[in-house]
C-alpha cells in the first residue's frame, strides 16, 4: 500500500454554491470529478497534515464509495485522524456536533440536503470549518480558484475500511475512529430539553407523527421520540434510510411530504407532526389541522424559547435570511434583542453565533437552529416544540393564535419554478435589477412601491461584503416581493418568489393565506413578467 499521484486537469462545473457542490450523481461518479473537488477542498484549506477531521453523509446513492475515496485522501495528505459515522451516516447537525465536541479541524458532508437521491438523481459535498459550519464563502472562493488550475490529486492506494463496525481501523499513517452517529447527538439534545416535560407530555395521550422519509434523521427520531421520550412505537415512520429515499423527494413540505399532510387535516389526527429532509437540518411543522409555515416556526420558537433549559436564560438576539417573513423581527423587538438579516445560505450565520450576537437563527426554507451548533437542525426544531407544547399546555393552533394575537401575522408563501433555462431566468433577475430605480412610487396591483434594492449584505462581524443577494420590494401597506435564483439545484435555475403580506394584531388574522397574498401575487406577476420568461403558468411547487 503506498500513496499515489494522479495527473489530473481542471473540470468544469466546480463552482461550491450555497452549501457546497451539488450535482447528479453520474457526474460525481465520473473520473476524477470527486477526487479533483476533494483535492481542491484539502489544497484550499491549507493541507490535512497531522489534523482531526469528520466525515459523513446522509447514506444517498454514491455516499459508501465517495466515503473511502475521501478517507483514502485524506490519509494520502497526511490527516491524523478521520471520525466517521458508522456506514458513513451523519446528519448534518451532528456532524456539526460532532466537530465541536471532538475539537476536530473541519470535516466533509456528503449530502445534496433535500435534493432527491439516486443514481440519476443528486449528490452533494461541502466542507465545514472547525466551528462546525458551513466554509464561508472566502474558503469556498478559494476551492474554485483551485478547481480551475488542479494539474494533480493525491491518493492512498489500499482495501476499503469496513464502516460498518463502531471501533477504531487504520488506513497508513491515519487513525480511523468508527462512531455511532446517534449518541453524541442525542446527549447533546437531552442538556438542551426538558425531557421529563416531554415524556410526560407524551404519556398523557398526546400523540405525534414524524416523517423521516427514509432519510438520515429516521434512526435519529426512533432514538430520540420513540426509545428516550416514550412515544408510540408507530409515531416515527419512514424511518430506514435509502439510498434513493424510497423514490420520493426528501424536502420536507406540503407538496413532497404530501403523506403526512393528509394525516394532519384529517378528524382523527394526531396532536404534532413534523418532518425532515435528506440529511436532517430541515423541518416542517404541523399541528392537528393546521400547517406551520417555517416564518411563523421561527418567529413562534424565539418568543418561547424560554420554556426549554437550554435557553432559559434568554436569547442574545435572532437571525434569519433575508427571503424569510419578518415575523421574527417583531418578536425580537418587543424582546429588546439584536435582530439581523442575511442573505439565504446557512453559512452566513456563523460569525453572528460565534460572535455570540444571535441565540437562534432561520430560513424560510424549512431551516431552523440556534447556537448548539453551526448548522440547521431538524429534529431540535421539532423537540424544541414539543418542550413548548409541554410547557404551556396548549394545541400548535392556540399557540399560533395567541401569537397571531400577540404580534400580528404575517401572511407568506414561497413560489418556486424549477429547472428555467439559465439564460431566461437570468435575463428576468437582469430586467428587475434595472428597474429598480424607477421603481419606488409606481403602482402595482393596487399596491404602491415603497423601495426597491437589490440585497447587499454587510456582515457586521468581519465586516466582508456579499452583494446581489436577490431582489427586494416593499410596499407602502408592508407587503414584501423578493425574488432570486437558488444555488440548490442541479439542472437550469430555480427561481424563487417569496411573497408576504403584513396584518397587524388588530387587522384580519384568519384570511386564507392565498386571500391574504392575492394583490401580492398580481403585483409580482405585472413588475416582473414571470410566465413570459419562465413559459410557466404557475409555480412547481407552493409552500
């Protein structure tokens, strides 16, 4: 067994988006793309000699092989010790987790998140740094830098490692530590939560449902909801993770979690469900008959924190990315707290956590989390609720009310239209960005433009700048349009419009929120031409 060199040439298409690289999976699987990324990722992060580093995945198509020639690299580049998840499995928050508990150097996540898995589907790898968050954007700059004059890659040269087995293997020089994937993240949630509350909770004929959909946070819920709190044995479902995730998508929302959100609105559901994605940072929330968008989840959780251990003593301040309601602002107000905007991409919220400016943070696509560790986190969000459910003894619906009540409602939704030709969606994003002056004043819909920008964020920690971070624009009534394309996908580009419609606590609470987001839609559709250039009559997908 020895280390090799291979000549290699630049690939195109390695560009991190944001959250790492995220292409099919038969382009990950052709020769030399992985090795060129990962190369790319240990040359950009200053070399792997003598370093402690992570690695998982969330067990889609390609996550066992891409596992070995990522351990074989990295024992090629000297690292001196790998923690992996046994059979490669981490969610994304316990790999987080595990980063910051073991003092590691960074660690690799194989993951596409809520992208669907296969072999003609989509895979996905980012780096995290050592505070267990997503690589900011100076270190993802420096891997395409290097993705584009790569002439080599290192690689150990050896047996694959039996991941199935915790213990401890070696691959040259480098110690393989085999961990089970589950424990030190659950230790990590029972100091957060008042578990106690929550069996009680649940042994008192409160009944849950969690939709795992066959993805990473399925042997994490059975642990955690069903062996540690008492739920029923049947309350987690879908709970065996797949490679193709049982041919379904793994976002959880009301379109591909489609199952759960029949059981919630029938008579007879259960009193909580919840659900999460591919590699377990996302959630969506549901109460008996009623859906919690996740605006409302974060804004609903900041103001109750308070109700679970671990945040008892107050929250320092909250963040969210800049599509999502601002709900959360209100409550940060009346809370006397700091309240930040950033742009949409997890990684943007690590210099404010670190900083310790904000306690919890989030994003309207189904992402929440807060200082326990440097990602998103599904199954905290959902425990999180239970820990306030328990505390105040009241339905997910009284809770909504009362907050409605509380700080007023802001009504949104989320229009996606995906796989747009690049060059349409990018002339639509083009045409707004010179309108934006003319803009203000002008009526739209019945509704008169207030301001008009195209979103520049200016982090106040290290002071860096990330500019066109989608389009922002107000109304005079508090109505918000943004519009940007994501760097999720991996076909074309999806275009994403957020739409919110503001009522205050004396105004109408109980509008259907496609009543509520009608003038909004209309002005959207008139500013920005979106079937002309998108040939769609309405969005993919509603959430």
């Amino acid at each position: 067994m020895s280390v090799i060199t291979v000549q290699t040439t630049p690939i195109e298409g390695q560009k991190p988006g944001t959250s790492g690289l995220r292409k099919k999976t038969r382009i990950f699987m052709q020769p030399h793309f992985l090795e060129n990324f990962v190369q790319s990722i240990i040359d950009a992060i200053g070399g792997v000699q003598g370093k402690t580093l992570v690695l998982g995945g969330d067990g889609r198509y390609f996550n066992d092989r891409a596992a070995q020639v990522i351990l074989r690299m990295c024992a090629a580049g000297g690292a001196a010790k790998m923690i992996v998840g046994r059979n490669a499995l981490l969610s994304t928050p316990a790999a987080s987790n595990l980063i910051r508990k073991r003092a590691a150097d960074g660690g690799f996540i194989m993951s596409a998140s809520h992208n669907p898995g296969g072999e003609n589907e989509d895979f996905g790898l980012k780096f995290n740094g050592a505070n267990g968050g997503p690589a900011p954007e100076s270190v993802t700059d420096r891997i395409f830098v290097r993705t584009q004059d790569i002439t080599e890659y290192r690689i150990f040269e050896g047996q694959d490692i039996d991941l199935s087995r915790i213990g401890t293997a070696t691959l040259g020089g480098m110690e393989i530590d085999i961990v089970d994937p589950v424990a030190d993240y659950a230790t990590l949630m029972e100091q957060l939560f008042d578990f106690g509350a929550i069996r009680d909770l649940l042994s008192s004929g409160f009944t849950l449902r969690f939709d795992a959909m066959h993805a990473v946070t399925g042997p994490y819920a059975t642990e955690i909801l069903q062996n540690r709190l008492g739920a029923a044995r049947d309350s987690v479902v879908n709970a065996t993770p797949l490679p193709d995730f049982g041919g379904g998508h793994p976002d959880p929302n009301p379109v591909w979690a489609k199952d759960l959100m029949d059981v919630m609105m029938a008579k007879d559901a259960p009193d909580f469900g919840a659900a999460s994605d591919g590699d377990g940072d996302r959630n969506m929330i549901l109460g008996r008959g009623i859906y919690v968008t996740p605006s409302d989840s974060l804004a609903v959780l900041a103001a109750n924190a308070h109700h679970a251990p671990g945040y008892a003593a107050g929250l320092s301040g909250v963040a969210r990315s800049m599509p999502t309601s601002r709900a959360a602002d209100l409550v940060a107000k009346k809370a006397g707290i700091g309240s930040y905007e950033t742009p949409t991409g997890w990684k943007f919220f690590g210099n404010l956590l670190d900083a310790g400016r904000v306690t919890l943070c989030g994003e309207e696509s189904a992402g929440t989390g807060s200082d326990h560790v440097r990602e998103k986190d599904g199954l905290w969000a959902v425990l999180l609720w239970l820990n306030i459910l328990a505390a105040r003894k009241q339905s997910v619906q009284q809770i909504l009310q009362d907050h409605w009540s509380e700080y007023g409602r802001n009504y949104y939704s989320r229009h996606d239209y995906e796989a747009v030709p690049s060059d349409k969606a990018n002339a639509l994003i083009e045409r707004l960005r010179a309108m934006l002056n003319d803009l203000p004043g002008q009526e739209c819909a019945g509704l008169t433009v207030e301001a008009a920008d195209d979103f520049a964020y200016h982090d106040p920690i290290d002071e860096s700048v990330s500019k066109h971070q989608g389009i922002r624009i107000s109304f005079t009534d508090g109505s918000r349009i943004v519009m940007r394309l994501s760097g999720t996908g991996t076909e074309g580009a999806t275009l994403r419009v957020y739409l919110e419609r503001y009522q205050p606590a004396d105004g109408r609470l109980d509008m259907s929120v496609d009543e509520a987001l009608l003038p909004v839609i209309q002005a959207a559709e008139e500013i920005a031409q979106i079937r002309q250039h998108t040939d769609r009559d309405k969005p993919d997908v509603t959430t």
